[in-house]
C-alpha cells in the first residue's frame, strides 16, 4: 500500500446531501470543510507512520521521509 492506492484503503467517510426548501439549495451534512478535514487527517496519520520506525543506528532518515 502506497500514496496511489491510500484513498481505496481509508476508512469510509459517509456524508448526506440535505435540500433546503426554503433556500433551494443542496448542502452536505457534515460540511465540505469537515469532510476535507477528516480525509486530510486520515492522509496524515499515514504519512506519518515512519516517524514510528526505529533504525539501526544513529540516523533521523525515518524523521526525513514525510517532509
């Protein structure tokens, strides 16, 4: 598993489109901004993995790798 497949193995993120009658407008519950939150932080907790790795020796190469 990579960064090209990272998005088919994420957890599901469900969302609704609620239609506002009054205004006649379509909306997404939660919001957009709290949907690309949550997807944005689910990236980041896989980016970060190798921050977890210890390596044989003195070397920060694990600290380098999500920069």
């Amino acid at each position: 598993m990579g960064l090209e497949s990272l998005n088919e193995s994420l957890p599901e993120i469900s969302c609704d489109l609620v239609y506002r009658d009054q205004t006649k407008t379509i909306e997404f519950r939660p919001t957009f901004e709290e949907l690309k939150s949550k997807y944005y932080n689910e990236i980041s907790v896989f980016i970060t993995i190798p921050l977890k790795f210890v390596g044989v020796g003195p070397t920060e190469i694990f600290k380098l790798m999500p920069e």
